[in-house]
C-alpha cells in the first residue's frame, strides 16, 4: 500500500513537472525564442569549432 502511494506521488510529481516546462516555455515571445535560438547556434558552431572562442582555455591532465 505504501509502495503503491510512493508510486502515485512521484507520478503526480513527474506530470506537474511536466506542465510547469510546457507552460514555461509556451509564455516566450517570438523575440525571445529567436535570441535563444541564435544563442544554440553559436553554442553549437564554438562547439565544432574546439569551443571556447575568447574564454578559458581548456584544462588537460597537463595544466592542472
């Protein structure tokens, strides 16, 4: 029986969860799904590109 209301609860936590990220995402305007957008791309080209344009250079075994 406890095992069975453990269950419920997380369920019911999962599906709030849930709708909390669906309904956080659904109050964007254009503007800001553009500027995070342009941001993921930039992200994803440093990426390809050995990442950290500008910042700290990454750390290996050798430099720390």
């Amino acid at each position: 029986m406890i095992v069975a209301m453990i269950v419920v609860s997380l369920l019911a936590i999962t599906f709030f969860t849930y709708i909390l990220l669906i309904s956080a995402n659904m109050d964007k305007t254009d503007r800001e799904r553009e500027i995070e957008d342009n941001e993921q791309l930039e992200y994803i080209r440093n990426y390809k590109n050995g990442g950290n344009k500008g910042g700290n250079k990454k750390r290996n075994k050798t430099n720390l």
